[in-house]
C-alpha cells in the first residue's frame, strides 16, 4: 500500500500543476498533459490492484483524468 501512496501523491500534484498551467494558457500545457495522462495511468493501475472501495474510485477517477489530458477538446481552450 506504500507505493500507492506514493503515486497517489505524484498524481495529485501533477493534476494541480496541470489545471495551473491550463488556467494560464502556460505554452508547456501539451507536456503538463502528457505527463499527467502518464502519471494517472499509472495511478490507476495502482489502485486498481487493492480491493477497497477507495481504491477502486481512486482509479477510476485517474482512468477519466488521463482520458481527458488526452482529449481534444482540451487543445481547443488554449
């Protein structure tokens, strides 16, 4: 469970540094974006693996994250 954690908190912090750099149209939002899809890959993959409740909607939210880095739609709001 430690290295969960550890990824847990990886991936929030790269979500936060993400949305900043979203809110400012930063020129660097196409990498933010890939290493936060990256990242909540691999958070989901993690929590994906433990049986509790949390986990389980941990992962999913990482799964709707990465999906979203990944999308389209996002390019256009800069």
């Amino acid at each position: 469970m430690e290295r969960c954690i550890r990824v847990d908190l990886d991936c929030a912090a790269i979500c936060r540094l993400t949305s900043t750099a979203l809110s400012r149209s930063s020129p660097f939002t196409p990498e933010f974006r890939d290493l936060c899809a990256r990242l909540c890959d691999a958070c989901a993959d993690e929590c994906s693996r433990h049986s509790a409740q949390h986990c389980q909607v941990c992962g999913e939210a990482c799964r709707a994250c990465a999906e979203a880095c990944r999308a389209d739609w996002l390019c256009n709001v800069l």
